[in-house]
C-alpha cells in the first residue's frame, strides 16, 4: 500500500465509522423475543446479533448504518417487525459486542459472514433472504448482491459512492486520499435481486439525488419510495404506515408475500 492509500484509509476509518461499543438498549427492555447470537468472521472476531424469529418464511438481514450499534435500531426494528419477517440483525467489527476495530474491507466481509450464517447455519435459503441495508449497510448490501442470490434488497438513506458522499461531508479532506470504494452507483447496475429504494426528501446528510440515482442505475426489478419531509434517520417515523405499506408491496411484486 503506498503513502496515499494507506493516508486514505486511516481517514476513512476516522470519518467514517463512529462505533459505540455499549449497548444501552436491548430487546428484553422493549419486550420483545429475540435469540442472542455470536458467530465467528474468517478472521476469528466473534460478532454479535440479535435473532428476532417472525411469522414468515423470509428473513430481513438488517445492515445498519456507520454509527451506534444494533441497540440504535431497536425502534426501527420492532416497526420492521409488523410485516412479519425474521429479522437478524448484528453488529460489524468494533461495534457493540463484536471484537476487533471496523475497516473499510473488514465490515463488508462481516456482511458477508452473517449472510453465510442465515444460509449455512440456520438453513435458510438464499432467496428467502433479503438485505436491508440503512445508510452505510446499503453500500454493503449492494456489495453482496452482485454476487449472491437475493430474495431482495432494500436500499434506504445510501450514497453513491465513498468518494462522493466524503465530498459533500468532509470538503476539507482532499478526494484523492478517500479510497475510492463503496462504489455502489456502478456496483448496482450488477445487483441479481428485485430491489426497493427508499430516501427521505429532507435528508441532511445524504442527498436525496443520490438515492434517485442509485435507483436510475439499477435494473428492473425496481421500486422507489420517497418520503416526503424525512430526514436521514426518521424515515421509517415520517412514513409511518405507508412506510411499511410500501415495502409489503414491494415483497408482493417480487414474489414474497
């Protein structure tokens, strides 16, 4: 790695991941039955999920954002969780209970992990899964379905790119040092599964045109929600019903009901 590349990804990790390693909130606390899960990565970190067993066959692999931990969406989950899905959700590397520090490579191949756990341990099939990736989880999850079969993917609050995206945050760091990954606005053009885009009107931090972008890129078949008024973290609270009345369409199109 050269003198640039490795600038770039020492900058990257800083301004891209905010981990929080406590988990201040738990599903015991909001009643609601889940399993507790620990699984090993390919480099003997243990990660750590939470198994929330639905009254579906499908399962929601949620890939969250680049902040918090799996604590953080407790909210959004018990929401996700009226369609009647399984829902797995875990933490990448350094964050919550999950061992070792969050990388730039290092979190797409715990991505990629879990979705072999769903598949190799639990034994559920590859297109009863469908990702949902939020923010930072969606570069992930487009990453995974350009190279596995999906039953679907969910997209919401997700930038075009690392580059891109490091632009608008960050002007002061110069584009050549930011590693010019997460490129999801040409990754999504190979994605092998139906997928829904989801993006809040009023997002402060990732530009609503970056969403429509990522679904203009994308091949049928396709669906785009916009939330009037959302802003980057309260899309599934500004939606409310037409928020989940949206994504169940979306299963009844593909196929999953």
């Amino acid at each position: 790695m050269g003198l640039v590349e490795g600038v770039g990804s020492i900058l990257a990790e800083k301004f891209v991941f905010f981990p929080l390693k406590v988990l201040e909130f738990y599903p015991s606390q909001l009643q609601i039955p889940y399993q507790d899960i620990r699984f090993k990565n390919g480099e003997d970190l243990t990660l750590h999920g939470w198994f929330f067993p639905g009254k579906r066959d499908q399962t929601l692999l949620f890939l969250h954002g680049n902040a918090g931990n799996i604590g953080s969406r407790l909210d959004k989950v018990r929401h996700l969780k009226r369609i009647g899905w399984n829902i797995f959700i875990f933490d990448y590397r350094g964050y919550g209970g999950s061992e070792g520090t969050p990388t730039v490579e290092g979190v797409l191949r715990d991505s990629e992990t879990a979705l072999r756990y769903l598949v190799e341990t639990c034994k559920i099939p590859n297109e009863q899964i469908i990702l949902f990736g939020e923010s930072l989880g969606g570069a992930l999850a487009v990453d995974l379905a350009t190279r596995e079969p999906l039953g679907g993917v969910i997209l919401e609050s997700t930038f075009t790119s690392l580059r891109e995206i490091s632009k608008r945050l960050y002007p002061f760091i110069p584009a050549a040092v930011v590693p010019d990954t997460y490129r999801s606005i040409d990754l999504i053009r190979k994605i092998k599964a139906p997928l829904l885009v989801i993006h809040g009107t009023d997002d402060e931090m990732i530009p609503f045109e970056m969403g429509r972008g990522l679904f203009n890129a994308a091949p049928h078949p396709k669906r785009f929600y916009g939330i009037p008024k959302a802003k980057h973290t309260d899309t599934f609270l500004a939606g409310g019903s037409e928020y989940l009345k949206q994504i169940e369409e979306f299963l009844t199109e593909v196929g999953l009901p």
